[in-house]
C-alpha cells in the first residue's frame, strides 16, 4: 500500500514539475521548493489546501517534508492543487 501511495505522490510532484528524490524507506518526501524561501511556498500550498512542513525545520532549507501515509484518494486529490501552487512561483 505505501509503494502505490509513494507512486501517487511521485506522480503528483513530477506533474507539478517539483524536484524529489525517490524516498527509499521513509514515509516522507522531501521536495525542493520551487523558490528559494520554503516558506513562500509552504504559504502557496497551505492556500490549497495542502499541508507541508518546512525543510529548514530538519536542517533542509529550501526544501519542504510531505507525508505520504494518507488515503491514495487523498494524494490524488491534491495534483491540482500543487500544480496551481507551483505555477504561482513561476
């Protein structure tokens, strides 16, 4: 189950055009904000609807952490949302 939802997840930020990389055994992904501040972006998808933490908090600036252990349906749900998100920094 957590292979398809991190197949869900994958689809949804690579359809959003965000960078990741492929998280082995965690439920958490951490993408690279589309702009320098994470936090410009964290406020861009909490507009959405879409929760998610800033890197800075794990050491990572300018990256945010996504949790991946939601419903499928959930993940899919929200591919709108972070490509509107996303479009807004371009």
């Amino acid at each position: 189950i957590y292979a398809r939802r991190r197949a869900a997840m994958a689809k949804v930020l690579d359809d959003a055009g965000i960078e990741y990389t492929l998280p082995r055994g965690a439920f958490y992904f951490f993408p690279k904000s589309p702009v320098a501040d994470d936090g410009v972006f964290i406020e861009a998808l909490l507009k959405e609807r879409v929760l998610a933490v800033s890197g800075r908090r794990f050491g990572l600036p300018g990256y945010f952490r996504l949790a991946f252990c939601v419903d499928e349906d959930i993940i899919n749900a929200s591919a709108e949302s972070f490509k509107r998100a996303a479009a807004a920094m371009r």
